[in-house]
C-alpha cells in the first residue's frame, strides 16, 4: 500500500489559495483515478484506489496546515505504511509557479505543514513534492507576515488558467511515483513544466 497526502488547510476560505495546491492536486487525483472516498474523520479525508496492482490511499488532512502531522502519523500507523511509501504534496513560494520538486528526504525548508510531519513520524525520511506557486505577484521582500498574505492569496488570473495543467503535470509525477519508483520519477519531473512545454 502506497499513500499520497496532499496539505491544505480545510474550508473554502482556503480552496483556492497557494498554499492549498496539496489539495488541488488530491482532488485532481481522486477524480483522475476514480477513487472512491475511504475513511473520513476529524483527523483526515481518505480516498482509495488501485495502481500498478498496488492499493492506493488519497489523504488529504482537516487538522489545518500547522498540524498536519497528526493525520499523516496516523496514517502511517494504522495502516502500516512504511514512510518511504508516503508522499507528501505541498505548496513552494520559492519556486517558480509550474516547477516540481521531488525529494527522498530532508529538512522542512520553513514549511509549517512538513515541519509538523517530520515531527510527529520522527523522521526526515519522507518523501515529499513541492509544488512551485511563486509568481509574477510574489513579493521582493520574504518577510514572514508579507509571505503569509501571499501564499493565502489567490492564483492571479494567467495563473489560474494554466493551473489544470500544472495539475494534470503533478499527476503524471504522483503515477511515476507510484509505478516507477521516486529516482527515475525525479530524472522525469523535476523541471518546470511551462518552461520545459515551451523550449520543446
């Protein structure tokens, strides 16, 4: 069993916000590979499907951002998911908008959310996604609160144009990831989609 966790804070306050990209690509995934909801609690909603003969588990928590661990903890735990086969997907401001990032393991890079899974699993062996979301928009100086009000800001307009296929470019990695492995997935994916689109 594999399993994909997208970060998010719950509510339409946040739907379509940067920082809500993890959940916009588990939503993108559970309508791509038809999967049907799972378990749902106060911790997380849980969707399951089958890929590559494998079952599959969609996650995405309801413990708001900060405290994402405790959902994802409680995953790996009850179902006995060993951490390699996590995957989280998550929002980078300090990437440009349409850019993927896949790495085996490392620090929180100062986002709260993996910040608390690294925490709560003990572990800074997780796989993780980052999803670029910096834009034209995105302010010159990172102070924390100017940084806060933009990754809690709407996707401009060009942005949400092209954000299907952002979406649909994160699902094309997550498949890699699960069929192929996170090595080659990494050789395939870890470029910017609109850039690579273009030059090609």
């Amino acid at each position: 069993m594999k399993c994909i966790v997208g970060l998010g804070n719950p509510g339409n306050r946040y739907k379509f916000t940067r920082h809500n990209i993890g959940f916009l690509a588990i939503e993108f995934l559970i309508d791509k590979f038809r999967a049907k909801h799972f378990e749902g609690n106060s911790l997380y909603e849980c969707y399951q499907t089958s890929l590559a003969e494998d079952s599959l588990l969609l996650v995405m928590p309801q413990t708001y951002m900060n405290n994402s661990g405790t959902a994802v903890r409680e995953i790996h735990q009850k179902y006995e998911i060993p951490i390699a086969d996590l995957l989280i997907l998550y929002d980078d401001f300090q990437i440009p908008f349409g850019t993927l990032r896949l790495r085996p393991k490392g620090s929180d890079g100062g986002h709260n959310g993996l910040s608390s899974i690294i925490y709560h699993l003990e572990n800074d062996l997780v796989p993780r996604l980052r999803i670029g979301v910096g834009g034209k928009t995105l302010p010159s100086e990172h102070s924390t609160g100017s940084m806060v009000e933009y990754v809690l800001s709407r996707f401009d307009t060009e942005e949400e144009k092209l954000l299907s296929q952002l979406l649909a470019y994160t699902h094309n990695a997550c498949t890699s990831w699960v069929e192929a492995g996170i090595q080659k997935t990494m050789n395939l994916y870890n470029r910017n989609f609109f850039t690579s689109a273009n030059a090609e």
